[in-house]
C-alpha cells in the first residue's frame, strides 16, 4: 500500500482490503443480465452486418469507415467479455469479423 493506503500498481491484495472507490462495479458495465443479452445479441448481428465491408476496401473512405466499425465492436466485445459474458463464441465471432477484409 501507498502512504494514502492505496494499493501499490501490480501488488496482490485482498479485495476486502482495497477501499471500495477503487474497487470496480460490474454493474457500472451492465447492470443486469438482461441488459448483457441484449447487448450481446446486438453485438452478434452487428459482426454479420460487418462481413458487408469483405472485399471493399478499395479507397480510404471505406477502410476509415470499417477502422471505426471494427473499433466499435471491439469496445462492446470486452465489456461483453469483462462483465462475464466469457463465451468463446463471441471472441470466435469477432475473430472472424477482423479477418474478413
């Protein structure tokens, strides 16, 4: 711990010891599981609709618009991943929507 008893970056601490405005709440990611299968079932229509771009990066306009889809995706594939979501089928998925250009 730091002087302001404040967990040292990279140290091994108990939970339980950690004041809880540095502790982190899932919920704040979502806040119930319907609201994660929502999110999730988006997510899996949006990587189909990407697999449009295939073969269409032929001018810059394109790749930017495809650079920022990909970004998207990739932000809602690690909060989906991170609130517990750990299905291998989402990693798979967006995977194969990074490949496809």
């Amino acid at each position: 711990m730091t002087k302001n008893n404040e967990p040292e970056h990279g140290s091994l601490v108990s939970r339980s010891s950690i004041d809880s405005r540095f502790q982190w709440n899932i919920n704040d990611i979502y806040p119930d599981q319907e609201s994660w299968k929502t999110a999730s079932q988006q997510f899996k229509k949006d990587v189909d609709a990407f697999s449009q771009y295939k073969g269409q990066l032929h001018d810059c306009q394109t790749l930017k618009t495809v650079l920022r889809e990909q970004e998207k995706l990739s932000i809602i594939i690690s909060k989906l991943y991170a609130s517990g979501g750990r299905s291998r089928s989402f990693s798979r998925r967006f995977q194969q929507c990074c490949f496809l250009c």
